[in-house]
C-alpha cells in the first residue's frame, strides 16, 4: 500500500509528532508567561505613577 507507514517507520513518526506537539505547547507557555510577565510590569508602572 502506498502512502501508509509500516514498521518501525511508523514509531519514529509517532516519537516526532510528540516531540513536535511538546516543543510547539512549551514555546506557547513560555511566550504567554513572557508576556504575562511584560504586562504586569507595565501594570505595576502605572500603578506606581498613580501614587
């Protein structure tokens, strides 16, 4: 059959989406925590200004 994975080819290619899923969600994390981390400095900025 073409087009279908067999063997051990299809472990690797199982192995490499997880590991793509796992890098792809922490590069989101860390992205959102750094801009989490960003807006909470601007935030405390203003408030600091208020006083």
């Amino acid at each position: 059959m073409t087009g279908v994975i067999s063997g051990g080819g299809q472990w690797a290619f199982v192995a490499a989406a997880y590991g793509l899923t796992i890098v792809l969600t922490g590069l989101v994390l860390w992205t959102s925590w750094s801009t989490m981390k960003k807006a909470e400095k601007r935030s405390d900025a203003l408030r600091k200004d208020r006083k």
